[in-house]
C-alpha cells in the first residue's frame, strides 16, 4: 500500500492555508473557502459546519492545484471561470473584466430610474460578461434591454450567460459603441466603459494584470470612452432618456461637466458602497 502525499488533510487545514495568499490577496479567507466549495461541491456553510471533515485525495490534489494558481496571482474569477453579480451566477473569462461589487450601485440606480417607466428600452454599452443588461433585464421582465459589445468573443459569452440564466428579453449585439444603433432609441443608456488611466499605477496590481486592458484603459487620462459616449448618447435617446455612467473615483467632476455641456440636465452622481464617487447620470 502507498502512503497517499497529503495524508488527512481537513477542511481546516485546508483553510488554514489562507496563510500562504495573504501576499497576493486582500481576502485569503474568502479565497480558500471559495475554493474549498468548488472542490467539495459543497456551499460555504458546510465548511464552518464540518472543518474536521477530511478531503479524498483527488479533493486535495485539486485544492493544491488551484491554491497554487491563487498564490501565483491568478484571480479566483478565472480559477472558478465564475463570479456573482447581483445574485446571478455568471461565467467569466479572461476576455473580460470580472464584474464588480461596486457596479451593483449602477443596477440600483437603473432600477431606481426605470421605476415608473412600462416596458422600457434599454441599452448596456460594452457589457463585457453582459453583468448589468442581465441584472436590470431579471429585475424588470417588461424591459427590452439591448447588451452590446466590440469583441466577438465577449459577445459569445454575454449570450452564454444570457442563454444560462434564461433571460429573453435581453438581445447581446456587436457594436463600436453606437455603431450598430441606428435608428435606434432607449430610455435608459447604461455603460461602464474602461476609465482607468494608462499610467496608473494599480493597472500592474491583483487580479486587473489578468483583465484585458481593452476593458479598463482609456486614452486622456481615462476620459476617452467616457467623453465619446456622452457626445453620442443623445442621438440614440428618447425624450426625457437617461444616461448613465460608472467612471474613476476622481473623474464625477468631469462626467458632470461633460453631461451638462451636452445639454443633459438633472445631472448628478452618487457614490459606490466603498464610499467613492463612482456613477454619474443626466
Ligand atoms: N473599477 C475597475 C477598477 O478600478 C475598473 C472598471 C473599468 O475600467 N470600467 O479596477
């Protein structure tokens, strides 16, 4: 009989080993026990319920393995190909930035919007996974949400989710933007656009080295995207329309005023639940 490498591993050993991420991650805890699930096939709370368990042995071979892709820096996104948003599931890949908690805020704002408004039309500039025409086309079953997007691969899998999730009333397209629009008119333009500055810095730290830099880098200063969208939006506006922007935690000021040179009135921005300044809209 031959000893098996890793004997008696348990789930709390295997937690334990949030040690070995806290270079790399600002949540280890978080971390191994997403991992510790996908390799268990178990939801969170049977760790906490069975840490004395012990893992077989292709269950350890596999948490290693992926362990070993998190300390190389790889995000837990990628590793799991998943990442919730809004209560959906959604599978992500390195073709697209992996949605973020703080663009729950632009869904909240949308609902918030859309409230009075039957069957609405609605767009998502560049929706990567397709995380917010997804999110507001569930919220809202009367809503014809269009989900655009430049690269055909990041098309595909916005219709994966949309195929997985069984949502119908949202239609995922290719477009430069406003390209394939015309003629076309919404209540609601949404978009989180890439607004990071190529010179900053935090572009070579965490998970955004393993995003494309299509989807988070913007030329001036991060504004190019952000100014294009605002000077076209209005052709592609009902009256009374809405736009609204996720941009940079410094750069409300400068989407308020861009708005309001636009002729958008009503402008105003509001903060993530990191407390920066983080959607504006007119
Ligand atoms: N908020 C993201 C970040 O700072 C960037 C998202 C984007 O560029 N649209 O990493």
């Amino acid at each position: 009989m031959t000893a098996s490498p890793v004997a008696n591993l348990t789930i709390a050993d295997a937690m334990a080993m949030r040690e070995r991420l806290r270079k790399v991650s600002d949540t280890p805890d978080l971390d191994v026990a997403l991992l510790l699930c996908e390799c268990l096939a178990k939801p969170r709370s049977y760790l906490y319920s069975w840490p004395e368990r012990e893992l077989d042995l292709a269950q350890i071979q596999r948490y290693l393995s992926l362990l070993a892709r998190r300390i190389d820096g790889e995000p837990i996104a990628h590793i799991l190909a998943r990442r919730d948003f809004w209560s959906l599931p959604l599978a992500v890949s390195p073709a697209t930035l992996i949605p973020r908690p703080d663009t729950e805020c632009l869904v909240e704002r949308a609902l918030e919007m859309l409230a009075e408004q039957d069957s609405p039309a609605i767009l998502d500039l560049g929706t990567g996974t397709g995380a917010i025409a997804l999110a507001i086309g569930s919220e809202r079953a009367d809503a014809q949400v269009v989900a655009s997007d430049f690269f055909p691969e990041v098309v595909a899998l916005a219709e994966q989710n949309r195929i997985a999730l069984a949502v119908s009333n949202v239609r995922v397209i290719c477009s430069n933007w406003f390209s394939s629009m015309k003629g076309l008119r919404f209540k609601l333009i949404v978009s989180n656009p890439p607004y990071i500055d190529p010179q900053d810095p935090h572009l070579d730290e965490g998970d955004v080295r393993f995003e494309p830099r299509s989807a988070l880098v913007a030329g001036n200063k991060g504004m190019a995207d952000l100014f294009s969208i605002i000077g076209e939006a209005p052709n592609f506006l009902l009256p009374g329309g809405e736009l609204l922007l996720e941009h940079g935690f410094d750069q409300g000021a400068l989407v308020r005023q861009a708005l309001r040179d636009r002729g958008f009135v009503s402008v105003a921005s509001r903060n993530d639940y990191g407390g920066n300044e983080r959607i504006s809209w007119g």
